[in-house]
C-alpha cells in the first residue's frame, strides 16, 4: 500500500460505502494474490496510518470546536454592529439623494469635478518637481555651508532631498553632472565624519555613533559606516591573528615561542566572544537591525583573516601528515562550541533589539469618529502573531549565514573525510602491519597476533568516534571504506608474511605424545604443527572482534538512520551540529549521497548483512593458508614417501602377472597382487592420522572456517551440519566451527571436524597422487600395469574407510586395469575429452 497523508485517508474512507469494502480493495493487489506475510506488513501499515489520520482528524476537530467556541460569543455582537450600520448608511444615502436636485446636469457636472481634482493633483506634483529641481542651483554652496559650520544632520537631510529628485534627470544630459555633484558631497560629509566617527567607536559612545548612523543612512552610505565600526571593533583579533606564528603551520619560521593551531584557535574563539558579548550591548543602540549586523560582523571578520582559516587547517598536513585529521577535528569541535556560545548571544541581542514598527515611518491613517472596538476574536491575534513571528524568523534565519561561513572551512575535509581517514588508519595501523616475527623467530606469533588485533580494533574504535563526532554520520560510506581497506591491509601483511615463513623457532621443539611417538612426524613437525594450531586460535580471536566492532558500527549506522528519519517525518532535512546553519551545510554537500542512504538502510535490514566484507575475505584468506599449512606438515611424509613412486622399475617389468614361471619351468597360478611398500606406507600414514586428531581433538582452533579447508566442499560441510542437528543433545563435548560469516554459529562435535579435516586430507593427498605422482610414470608393462592397479584399489579401500569418494582415483583404477585390446577399444570411443585416458594409453602404448 502506498503511503498516503491523512486527510487522503479520511477522503478514502468517506468515499467508500463500508469499512469492508474499504479493507478489501485497500489490500488487494491487482492480481490478487498476496503471500500471508505480505498481507500482514499491509495490514500494519495501514494500522498505522489509520492511528496517525485518527489523531490528525481529533486535534483537526479539537482546533475547529476551540475557534468555534471561541468565536460564537462574537456572532451576536458582529450582527448587531452590521446592522447599525446598514441603518446608519441608508439614513445618510437618503438624506444626500433628497439634497441633490434632479436633473440632467448632475453626472455632467460630477465628471467636471473629477477632471478639475485631477489638474489640480498633477500640477501640485509637477511644482515639488520643479522646486526640488530648483534646489540643485544652491546645493553645493548650501551643503559646503553646513559643513564648515559642522552640522552634519541638516547637510546630510539637504543631500538626501537632492536625491529624491535624481530620478527626474534620468535620461538627460544633467543626469550625470548631477550624480557626480552628489558623490562628490557625499564624499566630503563623509570625509569630514570620519575621524568623529572613528573617535566616538573608539571611546564607545553609542549615542554619538547612532547619530552617526543616522546621518550616514540619510545619504545612503550604511555600509561605509558599517565597515568603520566593523573595522573599529576586530582590529585587535585580526592583529593577533596575523602575528601569530604557529608551530604546525609555518615551516620555515625563526625560533619563537610557538604554539600549535588547535591552541591558538581556542584562543582566538575565546577573544572573539568576549568581543561578541560586548558588542551584544552596543550594537543593538546603534543599529536598527542587530541581529543582521552581528551576523555581518562576524562574517566579515573571518573573510578578512590572511592567511584565511582553511589555509591555516590545510597546512596541517604538510607539517604534522595525517594525524593532522586528528587536530583538525579538536579544532571543529572548538568551533563548535564557540557557534553555541555566539548563538545564545544572537538569542539575547534579538531582545535587545529597538522596537521597530513600519506604520510609524508613514503617515498615519485618518482617525474615525466612532471608536472602533477591539473585541478581537482570540484565535484570529494568536495565528495572526504566530504566522508572522514565523515568517520574521524564516527570514533572519536566511540571512543570518553566520554559522555557515563559519564551519565552510571544514566542510572540504568533511566531503574528503574517507581519503583522510584512510590515511590516518594506514599510518596509525603501519606498527600493527610491522612483522617482527620475521625479524626476531623467537617471537610468540600466535600472541602477537592478538596483541596487534587489540591495537588495530581499538583504533578502529576511535576512528569511528571520529567520523560521527567530525560529519555526524554524514561520511559513513567513507568510514566503512577506509576500516574495510585498513583492517583487511592488516590481516593480508598477515598472511604473505605467514605465507613466506611459517615454521615454528628451531630452538624449543615440541615434543609428540606417547602414543604417536610411531608417526613419521620430527620434533620440528611437532612443533609447526602446535604454532599453526594457536595461529588458527588467534585468528579465530580476530574474527571474533571484528564481529563485536560490526556490532558497534552497525549501532552506530542504525541510531544515524534513526535521526534521519525522524528528521524526514518533522518534514525537514537531518541537520546535526552546534547550529542550523552547520548542519545545513552537510545536508547540501556531497555527503548527503545515495550511497549513505543504502548503507543506513543495510544496516537496519534483517537478517544483518556483512559490513566489512573485504575484511572477511582477508581472514578467511589466513584462514585457508594456515590450514594449508597445517595440511602440508600433515601430509609431508606421505609426499616423501610419494616422490620415488613414479621412478620404481616395477612399472616396466615384463610378463604376465598372473602366471609366473618357477625355475623348474612351473607354471604357478597368482590370484591377486600386494600392494607396493610406498602404497603400504602411505595407507599406514593415512591410517594414523585419525589417532593424531584424537590427540587434538579438545582444540576448537581445528573447527575454526572449516568452508575454507582445501579441497572440501559446501555441500560437505551442510550434511555434517545436518547431521549435528539431527543429533540428540547427549553429544558431550560440541564445539563451535566458524565460517566466514555464518548466520548463526553452527556447533560440531569434535568428530565432525575430524571427518572433514580427514576428508580434507585425504583429498589433498590423491590430488597430488593423480595430478603430481601418476602422470610421471613414463610406461607401464602388463606386470607394472596390474600391479598399479592394485596399488589404486587397495588406496582407494583405504580412503573410503575415511569416508574419502574420489573419482579421477576410480578413473586412474578402472583404465589401468584394461587390457591391451579392451584400452585400444575404449581409447577410440572416449580419447578427446578424458585426459587420465589419455595419459594410460601413453603409458600403456594404445596410442
């Protein structure tokens, strides 16, 4: 249902023929059918507008019976006036029609008068023309008089009659003399003012100065007097502006005592509202509009500054480098503070202000003989009062743009806030990124680790702290940019240092258990294999923050979503900050983007979505490279064991395997082959390793990201947990297996994880069997022949007991075991696609 305002609402309801009706056809869609949950939203939907055009209807009403009641106890005193006054006018027409004769004449004679008032106003307006015309002949002599004799009102009363008439002499030759008469006049009062005028600033005479005022307004010079006063006033704060030097801004400067900018600025807003709250007593008793003149003063002032304020913030950075977004955020909130003070100040000189009423600069109107009654109705004067005290303010607040030529010198590094704070992160997180471990191996990598974690999530913490305190949440998409690329930085110097070195210190080895004192493992596989396993740990630990920080981000968004929309309802833009016009400023800047607005809408959506998904994406990258890791110990005596596999000359022994001729030229009968010693060995490695996670099996680092375990696959993965599921509670000990973002943690028992690290494994060793080992076999005898097939069956029995399907194995069995005429048959039918095809008739020679 689409949102409609209430008194749409009401206009539906009145327009239907009943409630039901109205229901129906409100929550029907056209092709009527509508999911449950759907028609459930609807239904809410349309509660809720219902309850909000009830309430709008009530106080509607409530209004209409207050102005009715208060309005009837008039009714009968207006109709009583407009009678006597209908009676009234009818007895005065009456008595003037019996006054007047009939006759022809009376119409002609009425036209005669009309013409005649006529002349009479137009030759009146033509002698003021001509008399101020004629003023200009004595204009220069009468103007230089009254300044010699210094009174400066009447010179300044003369040259604003002389003005009236300049608009008469537009289009003539006298136009221009006469415009330069007046600017030259104009010029020597004002000259000849000046140095009384710069006196009674100076020594505070407000008297003399709105005397002043008046004289320059008379010859339309305010802004003139203004910039006096205005110049009068800031001389100290621009004077201690330019000669300060400061250490963060100028570089190549003599050795004077300096202090930095954030300090000086807090001084300066100091002197500046002192200098304010002295001018809320003056200002006022000089000007008839104070409010629009503080606000000019203040404006003035910074514009005037050299070097100017943005210059000064942007300096910052070629001197102190990123951290100088730290100080240019004390210094906002500097300001910020001051903009409070000065517009408590604007509030209180509003009520200093000289009443002002436009009537009593005009004639005022002819009086009544009757007194006219003020019995005024009540709600007439309050909406009257209301509707112009509203319209008085919208208009100051339009050009009172202090505030906003305040914080303009902020609002370029707040539109750049995501690039600075990518910077800052970058540098501040650099120590974090600082591999030690490949400097000093005896370091506890799996601690520092966590240690580096701790640093990097509480800076993450700060620069979010930043964000909404510098823009108000304005800059949250370059927020979220700069800690995705940051955090995701760090956990990636992570992993191609990991990645280049991983091995555990040389000099304190682990020692294996009792029971697996048997496994090809050395001291120092033992000991990677313990390093890896509290890596895993720790980058769980990492994980585990970064979903406690998406946690506060996302309480951040949702409360700056919040503030939005209850901005939207109140039928305005969210405008934060110290003033209106601050706030204003970021509602209009490019902040104000569609993407900040799906990103607050992301964050309230449910299921919660990933913030930081590059972050993830990185983890799960160390993730899968320890595993690796972990794997390749895991199985590197199997790979040794594998490496001679393809070289041994059994493959190319003659004869037929299932007939062998004893030296007394017997023949003897063989029904089946051992596998080789190498096969041997890697099915007792395979073997073993369950024994080893027994060992493991209380250490949650196993089920840590098992999706991105190598060679496991999704589906894999979504039956153990099924499985679990299916379970009774009376597993004992579960334990947790992160993925990368699950949507609930999912709990395995320490045998699922087992199951998938040893399907893992065992599909890692047949890929490297069928892709690294098999291929290299060079040919292959029909003894060599059955005797890799029964190595492949009897492997293949050993890695179904590990719950391990692999097909190219299957493949790898089924081609060996052809015969020569079966493979020359199959090699026509299949050869162009099957690359293991093809790499037995290679050994076999059917090609």
């Amino acid at each position: 249902m689409a949102s409609t305002s209430a008194s749409a609402l009401v206009q539906e309801l009145d327009d239907a023929p009943d409630v039901l009706t109205w229901l129906n056809d409100t929550l029907t869609p056209q092709d009527n059918h509508v999911p449950l949950a759907s028609l459930d939203s609807l239904l809410a939907d349309l509660l809720t507008a219902t309850d909000l055009s009830a309430v709008t209807t009530s106080a509607a009403l409530e209004r209409t019976v207050d102005e009715v009641s208060r309005s009837a106890p008039r009714l009968t005193y207006d109709l009583h006036f407009m009678r006597d006054g209908a009676l009234s006018l009818h007895s005065a027409l009456a008595t003037v029609t019996a006054r007047i004769p009939a006759g022809t004449g009376t119409s002609a004679a009425l036209d005669r008068l009309q013409i005649l008032d006529t002349a009479k106003q137009r030759m009146e307006a033509v002698r003021d023309v001509l008399r101020e015309a004629e003023s200009w002949s004595s204009l220069e002599a009468e103007v230089t008089a009254l300044l010699a004799e210094r009174a400066y009102d009447k010179a300044a009363e003369r040259l604003s009659e002389a003005s009236r008439s300049m608009p008469v002499f537009v289009g003539t030759p006298e136009y221009e003399p006469r415009r330069a008469l007046m600017v030259s006049l104009q010029n020597q009062l004002e000259a000849a003012l000046s140095s009384a005028l710069v006196g009674a600033i100076n020594s505070g005479d407000t008297a003399l100065c709105r005397n002043f005022y008046g004289i320059f307004a008379n010859i339309q010079r305010e802004s003139e007097f203004r910039n006096y006063y205005f110049g009068s006033r800031r001389a100290a704060l621009v004077a201690s502006w330019q000669s300060e030097v400061l250490e963060d801004t100028e570089l190549s400067m003599p050795a004077v005592p300096r202090q930095t900018f954030s300090g000086f600025w807090a001084t300066f807003c100091a002197s500046f509202l002192a200098v304010l709250d002295a001018e809320r007593m003056s200002i006022p008793a000089i000007f008839p509009d104070p409010q629009i003149t503080l606000s000019t003063f203040i404006t003035s002032t910074l514009s005037i500054l050299q070097p100017s304020c943005p210059q000064r913030l942007a300096s910052l950075f070629n001197t102190t480098g990123s951290s100088a977004l730290k100080d240019i955020i004390a210094i906002y909130k500097t300001t910020e503070e001051f903009a409070a003070s000065a517009d408590k100040i604007m509030e209180k000189i509003q009520f200093s202000a000289i009443p002002t009423d436009s009537t009593l600069d005009g004639p005022l109107p002819p009086k009544h003989t009757r007194r006219r009654s003020m019995r005024m109705s009540m709600s007439w004067r309050s909406n009257s009062a209301t509707n112009f005290s509203r319209a008085q303010q919208s208009t100051l607040n339009d050009v009172l743009d202090w505030d906003q030529t305040l914080f303009q010198a902020f609002l370029d590094f707040q539109v750049e806030y995501g690039t600075l704070e990518r910077r800052l992160l970058s540098d501040e997180l650099s120590f974090a990124s600082t591999l030690t471990p490949n400097k000093n191996p005896s370091t506890d990598r799996a601690r520092l680790l966590r240690e580096r974690a701790v640093d990097v999530f509480s800076a993450a913490e700060e620069s979010l702290v930043r964000c909404v305190s510098f823009t108000y949440g304005y800059a949250a998409p370059g927020l979220m940019s700069a800690l995705d690329l940051s955090l995701a930085s760090f956990v990636d110097s992570w992993t191609q240092s990991l990645t280049a070195n991983l091995s555990a210190p040389s000099g304190a080895p682990a020692e294996s258990e009792d029971d697996l004192a048997d496994l090809d493992y050395s001291p120092q596989d033992w000991s990677n294999i313990q390093l890896v396993l509290h890596l895993l740990a720790s980058t769980r630990a990492v994980l585990d923050r970064l979903g406690t920080f998406e946690g506060k981000l996302r309480a951040a968004l949702v409360q700056i979503a919040t503030a939005f929309r209850l901005a939207q309802h109140e039928g305005g833009v969210y405008t934060p900050g110290a003033t209106k016009g601050a706030g204003s400023l970021l509602a209009q800047s490019p902040l104000n983007s569609a993407a900040l607005h799906i990103l607050l809408s992301s964050a309230e959506s449910q299921p919660p979505v990933p913030l930081l998904t590059t972050t993830r994406t990185s983890i799960a990258s160390l993730a899968r490279t320890l595993q690796s890791s972990l794997q390749h110990t895991l199985l590197a005596p199997l790979h040794a064991h594998l490496s001679s596999y393809a070289s041994l000359a059994l493959w190319a022994v003659p004869g037929d395997p299932k007939s062998m001729r004893t030296t007394g030229d017997l023949h003897v009968p063989v029904f089946s082959l051992s596998p080789s010693d190498i096969v041997q060995r890697v099915a007792e490695g395979l073997l073993n390793l369950p024994r080893l996670f027994e060992v493991y099996a209380d250490d949650d680092a196993l089920g840590f990201s098992l999706n991105t375990l190598p060679n496991v696959d999704e589906a894999y993965l979504s039956g153990l947990s099924e499985h679990m599921h299916a379970q009774s509670p009376e597993l004992g000990h579960n334990r947790r297996a992160s993925f990368v973002l699950p949507s609930k943690p999912v709990v395995l028992s320490p045998e699922a994880v087992t199951a998938a690290w040893l399907s893992s494994l065992g599909h890692s060793i047949l890929s490297h069997l069928t892709s690294s080992v098999l291929p290299k076999i060079r040919t292959l005898s029909v003894a060599g022949a059955a005797q890799l097939s029964s190595d492949l069956g009897y492997l293949s029995n050993i890695v179904r007991a590990l719950n391990v399907e692999y097909e190219e194995l299957d493949r790898w069995k089924e081609y060996v075991g052809m015969n020569d005429e079966e493979g020359s048959r199959v090699v026509g039918e299949k050869l162009p696609g099957d690359q293991v095809l093809v790499l037995v008739a290679k050994m076999r020679g059917w090609t």
